[in-house]
C-alpha cells in the first residue's frame, strides 16, 4: 500500500480490493497482554528470588522455608501493589523506559515492606543480608529488560501487522481527521485503519485525511460482515444524539467493539491515557464483544475438548441411527443444509435424515408440524429425542459450530425475521450451537407464531450478552435433562 500525503498527515491508502487481502492476524488485546504481564512479573520476581538464592546461600530455594515463604511474601506484595499503581496497564507496557520510574518505587517499596515484615516478626537475622539487596535489584533489572525486550516484539509484530487491531471509522469530518492523526502517531502501531465509511457520501470525501471513504452505514455492515474487524469507532457530532443511537443500535448485533470518540472539544483537553489499546484517546466503549481476549481461548477449548470426547462417547448411537435410518428409507443418511453461523457467514449443518427423501431442492424452508407426512418412524423418534442433531457434532469439531449457542436457521428464515424483530443478528455474534439457552427454556422445535420466535431470540441475546463457561456449563446439565424430550419438537 502506498503512501499518501493530505493536510500533513501521512496515511495509508485503503480500498476494498487490498482490504480483503489482509489478513485477519490475531487481534492484540489490551486485557490479555495485561494479564500476561503480571504473570511474567511474578514469574520472572520468583526466578529471581531463586537464583540469588542459590547464588548466595549455594543451593535450592525449596531446601529453605523461611526464604522461600519471604520470596511468596514478596510476589504477593508485589502483585497487588503492580495494580495498584498500574504498571501493567497497556498504555504502561507501550512505554516501558517512561515507566521505569514506576517500576522502581513498586519494587522499592515490596522490599521495604519485606523488611519491616522481617523485623516486626523478629526474624531479621535468619536471612542473608546480601541475598536480600541481590534478591531486590535483580528482580528489577530483570524485569526491565524483559519488557524492554517484549516492547520491541510487540513492535515487530505491529509493524508487519501479525498482532494489531483491525478498525473502521464511521464519520468523515474533523473528528475523523483528528482521530487519524493520533492513530498515525502511535508506536507501536497496534491500530490499523482499515476502512472509512459516512453516510454523507458526496458531501464529504472522496477522501479523509488521505483515506478513500468506502461507502455508508450499511456499506460499514456489509464490510464487517466479509472482513475481520476488531473495533468499529463511530466519529460524529455528538448533538445528533438520536442519530448516535440508530447508529449504535444497528452496530450492536456485529461481533465487534463499539467505540464513540470524543466530540472536538475532547481532544483540547488534557486526558488521562484509557487503559485500553486506544492510548489516551477520548472516546468510551459502548458496545462490547460478547467473546475477546481469554474468552476466545476459553470457548474455543471447551468446544474442541467436550466435543471431541461427546463424538467418541456417542459414536457407537451414531452408528445404530445411521444403519436404522438406512433401513427404512432410501437416501442419505445426514441430512445437509445452508445456514448461517457466526457473523452471518453461511455453513452447512449436519443432522440426520428424518423425512423421506425425494431428491428436491425446496426453495422455501417448511417447518416440521405435528403429524407430518414427511417424517419417517425413525425420524419422529431421533426428532422427538434430539438425537438428530448428534451430526453437529461433527461441525462442532470443525469449528463451524459451538456445543452450546443461538441454534441456527434456515437461511430464508433468517431472512423472514430479521426485517420483523429489532436486533435479531445480534445471536450471529457467537458460533450458532447444539444446545442453548433458548432451547432448555422451551423455546425449540416449531415456531408458529412471531412472539415465539422474538421470544427465542430475546433469549438467545441473552446468552450472547452474558456469556460465560459456567453459564455454558450449566446450559449442558439442562439439556441433559430437559432439552432431550420436548414436546414442541416434531
């Protein structure tokens, strides 16, 4: 991408072509690296502690107890202290040489504390002088340079784009221009624009601070909907309040973090660095991804892990059903179709055949009813039980599906009940699952009627908004026993 100069500010030429060839990368994030480093800080702090000891005193660390609970004393300390005075925020490991003085008074006082511990318990003389004061500075010097070190791998990593955050901007005025300026000056570069979008289209542009503007809100949707983007910011005045909630309430069913930036006057005054990955930008977040950072890692775990091992516990049911299906009926054992899965990219879903098959594509989807001509002996049982959906698994394992999430329609359904109920894309955020909140609370098989339908996705945008593993957990034990047998599934 080529350089380009407007009013100044050097930027990078974007357009929907070179765009889509960027890769997603994995998206740095502000708590994760924090998290991260105060695991390295106690861990470096540990290793420290045990190699001036076996330095000075000349053998392990774990041979004496009174040293090693004084290293424990010390990591405590030093923890809770590090978050006190934030020397693990994001903006704080982005400029680790203006933050040694931090680092210093931290590691200063965890000893001075230690000290006096040592003496009001009277236990002063049983600890080597000389390891204490060696203990002291090389836990500092080491934790310097580990994260001078990590500094520059951050910024290697950035500047060939491998650890960023994609982002768009809604909005091409001044705010914009100013919002552009500041990303620009960043080091590292963990922001990269990749996609200008306004509704002005002929009032403002063609470009913005040398960015082409790629088109208007819904151009904004569909272009997150077919790229990898981490963080939207909506750059607008903030008198058009009203305007500012149409625009978030649309941004909210996409899976990604919502940002309002300050108005102009925002950036005139003095602010505080935000301990995000956004600096000492003025802006707040008000739409948060439902799966970021550790969550991603938690979730994706869970699905390879307890899928994995459903798979190889129900592998010898899926093997009866399929040779019983087979049996009565001609056609193929699973039954395969278009859905659409997270953020509204379209997958193929298995489950097993339940219906005569007559080798028809049907244009329109017809939901199963009571009594159906259509469904075979066997398939009123797989279907009455759940066990048609055990094929899923199979998604689940490849990643297409969760075990537990909104269950999927069928595309001309989405299509149906995304223009009648108000945020109904907002279950795309997450995976579509086997299982979920919606379906253990009765809300499965047919929906007959619009309030059912609004009233399963009030529940699956529950879901999404609230996620967790215990909550994940707890959707699975009341499947086990409510979500099997339904008398709604036909």
């Amino acid at each position: 991408m080529n350089k380009i100069s407007d009013n100044g500010l050097n930027s990078k030429k974007i357009s929907s072509e070179n765009v889509s060839s960027q890769g997603g990368g994995y998206p740095l994030s502000s708590r994760v690296l924090s998290r991260i480093f105060n695991f390295l800080d106690i861990f470096w702090l540990f290793l420290a502690g045990y190699v001036s000891h076996y330095v000075v005193i000349g053998s392990s660390l774990f041979a004496h107890e009174s040293y090693l609970y004084a290293v424990v004393l010390a990591l405590i300390v030093f923890f809770f202290l590090g978050r006190y005075a934030g020397i693990s925020s994001f903006s704080t490991l982005l400029a680790p040489l203006t933050n040694i003085p931090n680092l210093a008074i931290v590691c200063l006082t965890t000893f001075m504390l230690l000290l006096a511990v040592a003496f009001s318990l009277k236990v002063s003389d049983e600890y080597s002088r000389i390891w204490l004061y060696s203990f002291g500075l090389s836990s500092f010097a080491v934790i310097v340079i580990y994260r001078l070190i990590a500094f520059f791998i951050i910024n290697y990593l950035a500047d060939r784009g491998i650890c960023t955050r994609k982002i768009v901007v809604l909005g091409g005025g001044k705010q914009t221009e100013q919002l552009l300026r500041q990303l620009e000056n960043e080091k590292p570069t963990v922001n990269k624009v990749i996609g200008i979008f306004d509704d002005r289209i002929g009032r403002v542009g063609p470009t913005v601070a040398g960015y082409p503007l790629l088109g208007n809100l819904d151009a904004l949707i569909k272009f997150v909907r077919n790229n990898h983007v981490d963080d939207i910011i909506v750059a607008l005045p903030w008198n058009a309040d009203e305007r500012q909630l149409e625009i978030v309430s649309r941004l909210r069913e996409l899976p990604a973090h919502v940002h309002l930036v300050s108005d102009l006057v925002g950036f005139r005054f003095p602010h505080r660095p935000s301990p995000n990955h956004f600096g000492g930008l003025p802006m707040i977040e008000v739409v948060d991804s439902p799966l970021s950072g550790f969550k991603i890692v938690v979730k994706a775990l869970e699905d390879r892990i307890l899928g994995s091992l459903a798979l190889l516990l129900f592998s010898p049911l899926l093997l009866i059903i399929a040779i019983a299906i087979k049996m009565e009926s001609k056609g193929p054992v699973l039954f395969k179709q278009k859905r659409y899965g997270y953020n509204n990219k379209i997958f193929e879903i298995y489950k097993f055949r339940s219906m005569y098959h007559d080798g028809e594509e049907r244009e329109k989807t017809v939901q199963a009813s009571k009594d159906d001509p259509r469904i075979t002996r066997v398939g009123k049982f797989i279907r009455r039980t759940s066990l048609d959906e055990l094929p899923q698994l199979f998604n689940v394992v490849n990643g297409t599906m969760s075990l537990v999430g909104p269950r999927p329609h069928a595309i001309d359904h989405n299509e149906e009940y995304s223009a009648l109920i108000d945020g109904y894309f907002a279950r795309h955020k997450v995976k579509p699952g086997i299982t979920g909140w919606a379906q253990v609370k009765g809300y499965r098989g047919e929906t007959d009627t619009l309030e059912k339908m609004e009233a399963r996705v009030n529940y699956d945008t529950y879901y999404v908004e609230n996620w967790s593993l215990f909550f994940d957990l707890q959707i699975l034990v009341m499947t086990v026993f409510v979500g099997f047998i339904n008398k709604n599934a036909y």
